[in-house]
C-alpha cells in the first residue's frame, strides 16, 4: 500500500512539474474574435493554440476559455532543453519531451541523430508519429551537441554549400493544398508529411511547414528561410479572418473568386456550408484577400444625427463645389460637380428607425436589432447612405441634408406630420419612404411643392404619381431588356419552359411574340429533337430555360452541348435558378453555354467599386450588403444629380448614371410616375469570371 501511495504522489509531482513548466495562460474569448487573430495577439501560431485545445479547431464561441502558450514557456523550454542535451553528453540517452510543431525532421536536426536511430530507439514512432507531450528517447553520445551546433553554423553559411537542397520553412496560406506545396519545393507529399505528420489528416491554413527540398527561384515564397536555428523572420503573416454576410445570388463560385479559396476550404471553415449558400449567412472568411487599396481621399465623418419630428439640426455639407470629375462607364453619362455654382440644396432622407417603438419597447436594443429584420436592413441602407453623404463632404457639394425617423409600417408613417411641420416642402429631393404606399402619399402630398421622392426599395407597381421615381426596375422590366437585348443581337430566340411555369409563358406569349417554345413530352420532359430542329445554323441562337426541374435542366444542357458542335447557341435564364447551383449541375458547363441573365446590380472591379468597398469596411467592419450598397447608391446618384445646374427631374428625363452596383436609366410612363430600366446583362466568360455584355 505504501508502494502505491508513494508513486502515487511521484505521478502527481511529474505531472504538475510538466505543467508547470509549460507556462500557459487563460484566456476568455471575445464577441467575434477568430483563433488567428489571438494568435497574433500573443505572438504565437494558430496550430499552438489548437494544441493546447484540440476542440477549438470546430469553432470558438463567446467567452470559451481557451490555453494560450507564452513566450517565456516557449523560451524556457528551449533552454531546458539545452541545458540537457548538454549535460546528457556522457550518457547514453537523452529523455526528450515533444513541443508543439516539433516533427521527427526538427526533432533529428535538433540532436543530430538519423531517421532510422529515432525510431530505432522509440519502436512506437512509427505507427503514432510524434505526439505533443510524448517523451522521446534521443541515442545521444557525446557529439550530439556538437553535430546540433556544427549543422547550425552550417546552416548559416548556405554560401558554402555544395547542395541546393535546403531546410526552409512555409506558412500554408489559404487555397494552398499539399500538391502545390510539394510541387513548389520539388518534393513528394510523402516526403511533405515525413516531416509533417500533423498535416497527414488535414492542411490548417497558418501552419508552419518545415519542408527539405530546393528553394523556389521566384519570389512566390516569401516565407522560407535558410536557418534551423533562428525564428522566421521574414514569413507570411498568418491568415486573418473576418466575418462576410451573403449576398443574393451568391454562389460557392462567386465566394471562391471573391476570397481566392475553395468550396473545401470555404465549408471547412464554415460547416453549415455543407447545406449549401443561402442569403443571409454569415461566413467566416480570409480577410486577406479582398479589394486593394481604394482612390477615395480620407476623411473625418460627417457629424451625424437623426431626428424625431420635434426635434432640429441636419446634416450639413458645407463646403463649396469643386470643378472634378466623377469616373463612370462610358455608356452612361458623365456627371460633373458644376464649377462656380453656389446655391444649396437639400436633401431629405426618411429612414423607418421607428426610434419610438424602441423607447417604449422592453426589448433590449441588441435583441431587437438582432431579431427585427426590417431595422437590420434599414441600418444597412442608413450605413450606406452616410457613406454616401462622407463622400459628398470630400468632393465639397453644396448640399444640405436632414434624416428623419419616418416610423413607418406597411399601412402607416409619420410624413404627414413632417409635413406639418415644414419638414419637406422646400426640400429639391426626398428619399423614402420604404413601403410603397407611404412613398405614393408622401409624393401625392408632396406634387404641389414641384418636390420629387425617390422610393428606393419597392418592386411594388406604382401608382402613376408625376413626381414619384420608382429606383428597382420591376419584374417585367428586367425580362424585357433580356429579350430587347437578344433581339438586338439578332438572336433566334427559343424558350424551354416547363409546366409549371405559367406565368413565365403567359408573360413570353403576350410580350415576347417572336419566341417559339420546344416542344414537351407527354410525361411533361423536353423534346430534345424537336429544341435541335429549332436551332438555326447561321444565327446565335438564345434558349431561354424556365424550369426548377433537375432532370429537366440537365436534359436541356447536354442537349445544348451537343448542338455547340454545328451551331452557336448560348443558355439564358430569366431569372435566379437555385437549381443551377446545386452539385448535380456541372458548373463547368453552364460555362461552355456562358449562361447569360438579367441582373438589377453587377459585379465590378472598377477602382470607384473597389473605393466603396473598402471604405465601408474599414468605417463599419464589415463587408457592405445589398441594401448597405443600394443605400449608398441611391443617395450617391441623388446628391449628384442636384449638383448638375439642374432639377432632379430634368437630369431624370436626360442622364442614365452608374454607381457601385446600381445603374439608374429613369423613364416616364405611360400613365404617369417614372421608373428605373437600369438592367444589366451578365455572363459567364470562358475565363470564369462574370461579365457584363455589351
């Protein structure tokens, strides 16, 4: 009993000596903190951290206490260490205890025994590999040190070196896989994971490689270095993460040319993306990749407020107007800030915050934003709106602006009482409200003052209102510009439209009367011979495909692939497919047929694009979505437009203009109001990218 009372205590003494020595420190994760970013906190790597917590490479939460290793553990360690290899050196045998990132390759350099001795004198290496906390058994004799210093001095002379062959370091970096890595360094990924046993299951983006093989010539590796006995001083930084909101219409191809990483990295990051893309997610994402640097100057924010109706003070941009240039494309016109024009505007936003209800609310503030969202998409497009407003203040428009609470519902609002208050009458434009029947009676009472009011989120049909400006093209209107723009390219036009798309083929047979339909199976599936015979050879031939069908989709695509051999043919969809974007599409192939479509926004990497994005980014941490981007456009267009030496509606009347993901082409309709037929028509290219064609 006292035997086993006694190694008892020797197993707890050992234990807690160990610990002891390793000297870590408990830290309490923060709201949206990602393990990279600790690790750079503390000087360590991503893969130390994962050592000490194995759980953590599922995902951290809020408040999860995780282990962080010092530096002065890592610094004592190594003189521990030292200090026993060198009294070790008329022994036999040396008791090595394995260090997070150790490998055998450092582990062999270290002590400068073999591969074979290794394992020779620890039998169960070779089935288990080198494990955090393992004790080795290290062959030491007396030139074990000195072989350790001898191949460091070495190892600093590469000057002298006969060999290329070196020992250099590589920080993985996103997208990277172990065959490039390999290929890069002239090895095999067997020799990749001999030295690298804790990349054998998985390839952690931010893991350090210690890789034997030749330098790579071109710069492409940055991170490797030719000492085994110095720190990397010159790596790549570790990947650093943010957190990215979907988009609509976003893809795993769009997210993978967005952030240079693919659909394995992307779910293994985020596992719910396992379910697939849905609007709305919220991914973590590398932060390294997204748009360069903008041509924005910098600037302070615009003071800021938000008024109730009872309440006074606006937005003011002051400063008079300069004679610059605002950069569009040249198919839309160029607005210019006009010189020596000194009258001011103002500018109305009505923005539905809808402060009352939250005064009077017992939820808290946090949950309400969390949980309402309406009010997460009224402070996106309010977020996009004073960059907007900034960026007025830079370019030094004349320009007065006023946001007010609308405290909107879908029946009721409170403009009437702005009204009231001569809130409105003298504005030369009023942007909002959001529902569709409070913009149609702010701008009925709003005729008589001559003031225009941009709706800037209804798809709802309008009410003829002269001076109503609708800014979302509706349905009807995105359809047409795609059958105007075949018909423009002299297209055959023929549609695939399954069954159940009745109002689809209501809407091509009343509007569109040149489109022959293919014909159906009795079982309701395409005739593949009777599309063929529909296709011209001297013609490019439009099929539009209408149909949420799998095996109607994939029918009509290898139908469309063979066709390719004798004529052109190109595969168009009117409007988002979700079947398209699923594993059983080949996207390879929607790419041969570059599969074309009409979008209300666009994707572009325009340097006035990219300024946006990264401004908004660096204001508001976070990457701008669609209502923060519309905000930003609708406002932007707006501001810019009253600066012309014009009213709001001449400039309406003559100017189509383009902003970050909005093109505005204003129309007056038939029955009174205008609406917006700003529609682009988007591709995908040979070489994957998505274009907009001319």
């Amino acid at each position: 009993m006292k035997y086993y009372s006694t190694l008892l205590f020797l197993v707890f003494f050992v234990t807690f000596s160990a610990f002891s020595q390793e000297k870590v420190i408990k830290y309490t994760v923060a709201n949206g903190e990602t393990i990279n970013q600790i690790a750079v906190k503390f000087k360590v790597t991503p893969y130390d951290i994962y050592a000490l917590n194995p759980d953590a490479r599922s995902g951290i939460k809020p408040n999860t206490v995780l282990l962080i290793p010092t530096n002065t553990a890592k610094s004592a360690a190594v003189k521990t260490e030292t200090a026993a290899a060198k009294t070790g050196g008329n022994t036999k045998e040396i008791i090595h205890e394995v260090q997070p990132k150790e490998t055998f390759y450092s582990i062999e350099k270290k002590y400068g025994i073999s591969d074979e001795a290794l394992k020779a004198a620890n039998p169960t290496l070779a089935k288990t590999g080198v494990q955090i906390g393992q004790k080795l058994v290290i062959p030491a004799k007396g030139s074990a040190a000195k072989s350790a210093v001898k191949s460091s001095v070495t190892a600093e002379k590469p000057a002298k070196e006969k060999t290329q062959e070196k020992y250099v370091y590589h920080d993985v970096m996103a997208k990277e896989t172990k065959f490039s890595i390999a290929k890069q360094y002239g090895i095999t990924i067997e020799e990749l994971e001999k030295r690298n046993p804790e990349i054998v299951s998985n390839l952690p983006v931010g893991y350090r490689l210690t890789i034997k093989g030749k330098v790579p010539k071109t710069d492409a590796v940055s991170s490797a270095v030719t000492t085994t006995t110095k720190p990397v001083e010159t790596a790549k930084k570790v990947t650093t993460y943010m957190e990215y909101q979907v988009k609509p219409k976003e893809t795993f191809y769009s997210l993978e040319r967005t952030f240079h990483i693919s659909q394995e990295e992307l779910t293994a990051l985020n596992p719910s993306l396992s379910e697939g893309v849905k609007e709305g997610m919220v991914l973590k994402v590398p932060a390294g990749y997204l748009a360069p640097a903008p041509i924005i100057p910098q600037q302070q924010p615009v003071e800021k407020a938000i008024e109730n109706p009872n309440s006074g003070g606006s937005i003011q941009i002051v400063d008079k107007v300069k004679s610059e240039t605002v950069t569009v494309n040249p198919e839309v016109v160029e607005l210019t800030k006009k010189r020596g024009q000194n009258d001011r505007k103002k500018l109305v936003l009505l923005l539905p915050f809808n402060l009352n209800k939250m005064q009077n609310d017992t939820t808290s503030t946090a949950n309400r934003i969390k949980n309402d969202k309406f009010l997460n998409m009224t402070l996106d497009f309010y977020a996009g709106a004073m960059m907007a407003i900034d960026s007025a203040k830079t370019l030094k428009l004349p320009i007065d602006v006023a946001i007010y609470d609308s405290q909107e519902t879908k029946t009721t609002s409170n403009v009437s009482t702005l009204i009231a208050q001569n809130k409105l009458q003298d504005a030369h434009a009023v942007i909002g409200p959001f529902y569709q029947n409070n913009a149609e009676a702010t701008a009925n009472t709003l005729r008589m003052y001559n003031v225009p009011v941009i709706s800037p989120l209804s798809k709802d049909k309008a009410n003829p209102i002269d001076n109503l400006y609708q800014t979302i093209p509706s349905n009807d209107v995105v359809r047409n510009a795609m059958f105007d723009f075949m018909r423009a390219k002299n297209g055959n036009i023929v549609a695939v439209v399954d069954k159940k798309k009745e109002s689809v083929i209501s809407y091509i047979k009343q509007n569109q009367k040149a489109v022959v339909f293919a014909a159906l199976t009795e079982t309701g599936g395409l005739d593949v011979a009777n599309l063929k015979s529909l296709l011209l050879p001297n013609r490019m031939n439009y099929v539009v495909m209408e149909t949420g069908n799998t095996a109607m989709v994939k029918t009509t695509i290898k139908a469309l692939l063979d066709a390719q051999k004798t004529c052109q043919v190109q595969l168009v969809i009117l409007e988002p497919n979700s079947t398209l974007d699923t594993d059983e599409i080949s996207f390879d192939n929607l790419v041969k047929l570059k599969l074309m479509y009409p979008s209300v926004t666009r994707e572009s990497d325009e340097p006035r694009v990219l300024i946006f994005d990264k401004e908004y980014r660096l204001k508001n941490k976070i990457n701008p979505n669609t209502y923060a981007t519309r905000g930003f456009d609708v406002t932007f267009d707006t501001m810019m437009r009253l600066v012309q030496g014009k009213t709001y509606q001449e400039t309406a009347d003559l100017m189509t203009t383009e902003q970050v993901d909005n093109k505005f082409q204003f129309y007056k309709k038939e029955d009174g109001g205008h609406a917006n037929k700003g529609v682009y028509i988007l591709y995908y290219d040979s070489d994957l990218t998505l274009k907009v064609a001319n």
